[in-house]
C-alpha cells in the first residue's frame, strides 16, 4: 500500500500525482470534489508549463479523444436552442480538457499508470464495502432477514443511493476495476497475488446488486473472449475459459431463482426490447418503443441532427404527442449515446464517435493493451443503453480514462511494481 502513496520523484510531479489520485478517489462520491480536483491539476499543470510541452499537443490521441466534445460544439452552430446547446456542450468540457493537460504535464503517466488504477480499484473496492455495509445497516435496524439484500429495495439505484451515484456508471466504475485487479493478476512480479482475486471477487457481488444489464453483457464480454484471448495462452486459456462459462452458468441460475434479481435481468430486460410494451400501472414505456420514437425523428435529419441541445426539445414533443406521458414528465433522454449523437449531430456526429473506438480498438490489438480494449468494449456497450456524455459521472470517466488509457497503451512499467 506505501507504494502507491509514497512516490520518488519531482515536488512538482508529486502534486500532480497526488492531485490525479485524489481525482479517482473522490470520481465515484459528489461531483463537487473530482470536478475541483481536476481543476486544481489543470491549474497546477498550467503554473509548471513550458512552452516546449506544447510539443505533446501534436499527438493525434489528443483530439481524437476529445473528438465527442468537438462533435458537441460544431452542432450548436445549427442547432434552434443554441443556448441550452452550449450549456450541453460546457458540461462535455471535461472530454477535451483532460487530453490537453494530460499530453502537456511533466508527470510521467507510463511510470505511474498502474498505481493510479490500482488506487481507483482500491477506491472501488472500499466503496462497494461501504454500500454493503450500509444495505446490512439497514436489515438489522429493521430486523429485515438477510435475504431482504436480494431484495428491491437493495439492489440497483437503491444499493447505490448512499452515495448518490447512478448504478449503471457506478457498474462501470466497478468493472473497469476488476479488469484492472484481473490485469495486475496474470502480470504481477508478485507470483499471482491473490489479494487482487479477492477484490474482483468484492467488486463481483457489487455488480450483481447493481444490477446493471449493459454491464452485465460487458462482464460476459470480457471474461468469455478478451481475458482468454488477450492475457491468457494454451491450457491457462482453455481452463480459464471453462472456469468463466462455469461461473457464469452458475451466476445466471442464482439470479433466476431469485424473484427480484429474475425480474430485472430477465423479465424487465425482455419487456425494454419489446416495441409494444406498455405498462398500464406506472405509465412505463420500453426502451424499444422510445427508441423507434427517436429513430422516426432521426430519419427526418439524418444528415446533421437537430443540433447540440435540441435532443430533450425534439423528444418531448415526440413523447407528448405518441402520448408517453412518463418519459415527457421525466424528460427522458435518448438512453443511448449512439442515438444521441445521431439526433444531435447527424450522420457525422455519430460516425466520428464510432472512429474513436474504431482507433482505440487498432490500437489495443496492436499494442496488446487489455485494459484499453476492456475499457473500449464498456463504453460501447453500455452507449448502447445509456447517454454516457450527458451526466458527469459519465463524462469524467470518459474524460480521464479514455487518453489515459490511449496515451499510455501497451506500457509494462510498473507492472505489478
């Protein structure tokens, strides 16, 4: 643990550490502290600058990690709410400025990089405890019996209610740190630390209370063909791989005999991709049903969109009028970052989106990086159901980890150090 806080370097470079570690501590609690955080390291990094880091900004990682941003600013140009659209597109800020400071800070990302992942796993680690703890607070101050955890009352927002996060980007948070643990595992100098089993197997159940189904598939995703593939060679690949449909096998059968975790993998998860769904009792309408809604829309703008800050406008009107009363009363967005893109910024916006992953994924295949084809293979699933970039839990995850990764792929320094 003293290796992760005690560096040997620069005074400089060790604020600027201590400022990006405090950054992942504080990125699952309030905005308040990580917004401020990254802040004070831009200030920081501005106070040290040199005119030869400029040099940094040459590198094309920069800009296309900070593409979705550009995309945003470009249609406010177009858009009929040009206010709201650049009130939409300050909240992205994040997206550019985290490339720009991180290509022109004196702080050594390649040396550093696996002791901060490892600090936000940890973080998660010791968040998700949190959470568990608080669930068992509340069983026993009710005299509720165990299995009320199972319960929905304690899964999904409301597991995560204590800290006020979203559970599907507290899932990717989650995940993210597992494929990290899982990482620093199969490479560690420390002869297969277990310790890191024993975090994934934390952040595992955390995952199950949190419900998240885009996650889920994600969890899939990677154990059945990234891990195997990526970290793994010969029979540690075939065990691995029967390990991984073992346990998965088992998880899904745990959850079907349980009625709350059943009805939201399974029966909720069935009725958001029906098209005609429609929930009498609380006004529910599928996820499906809203997203042929924004396709109807989308077709007729396909090229440009409706621009930054048209989506909620376009959509509640769309709602109203097919009498989605529930989504127009909540002002549901497009629950989909491709479908955003599309309805904001067109054709264009949605495919200069696409080529980040596109570069990405080349990327890590090329430099063998698992943890950024791992965080690629989150993003884009779980853009399949959720507008990432338009919360900004979402958007400093993107931000700050999408160049980090990019910039940094196929280190091995520090590995396991």
């Amino acid at each position: 643990m003293k290796r992760l806080f005690i560096i040997e370097d620069s005074m400089s470079n060790k604020i600027s550490y201590y400022l990006l570690a405090a950054f992942l501590v504080t990125l699952p609690f309030a905005r308040f502290f990580s917004e401020w955080l990254f802040i004070v390291f831009c200030l920081h990094t501005l106070i040290h600058f040199k005119v030869e880091s400029l040099a940094g900004l040459k590198n094309q990682k920069v800009w296309i990690a900070g593409s979705a941003f550009m995309v945003s600013i470009l249609a406010v140009t177009y858009s009929a709410h040009p206010y709201e659209g650049f009130e939409d597109a300050l909240d992205q800020i994040a997206i550019l400025l985290f490339p720009v400071f991180l290509s022109i800070t004196h702080l050594p990302l390649q040396k550093y990089k696996y002791r901060l992942l490892e600090i936000f796993g940890l973080t998660c680690v010791l968040t998700v405890l949190y959470l568990f703890s608080t669930a068992f607070e509340v069983i026993h101050y009710f005299h509720l019996p165990i299995a009320s955890l199972l319960k929905a009352p304690f899964i999904n927002q409301n597991f995560t209610d204590p800290i006020g996060l979203h559970a599907t980007y507290f899932s990717m948070y989650v995940l993210l740190s597992i494929c990290i643990f899982v990482f620093l595992f199969y490479s560690s100098r420390l002869k297969r630390n277990l310790t890191y089993i024993f975090y994934s197997l934390i952040l595992l159940a955390g995952l199950v209370q949190l419900a998240s189904r885009a996650t889920i598939i994600a969890v899939g995703i990677l154990f059945i063909f990234i891990i195997p593939f990526f970290l793994l060679h010969g029979k540690k690949r075939v065990l691995f791989l029967i390990a991984s449909l073992s346990l998965s096998a088992l998880m899904l059968f745990a959850i079907f005999q349980v009625g709350s975790l059943r009805k939201r993998y399974f029966s909720d998860f069935e009725n958001d991709l029906s098209a005609q769904y429609r929930d009498p009792g609380d006004l529910t309408e599928s996820r499906m049903a809203r997203w042929n809604l924004e396709w109807q829309l989308i077709e007729k703008a396909p090229l440009l969109g409706y621009g930054t800050g048209s989506e909620k406008f376009v959509l509640d009107k769309e709602y109203f009028k097919n009498k989605f009363y529930r989504s127009f009363l909540l002002n549901l967005n497009s629950h989909s970052q491709f479908l955003s893109f599309w309805l904001t910024a067109g054709l264009g916006g949605l495919l200069i989106y696409l080529s980040v992953f596109y570069f990405g994924v080349r990327l890590s295949v090329k430099t063998k990086d698992f943890l950024l084809l791992s965080l690629l293979s989150l993003l884009f699933i779980v853009s399949f159901s959720e507008n990432i970039l338009d919360v900004s839990k979402g958007v400093l995850f993107y931000g700050y980890f999408l160049p980090f990764l990019l910039f940094t792929a196929g280190t091995k320094t520090g590995t396991g150090s």
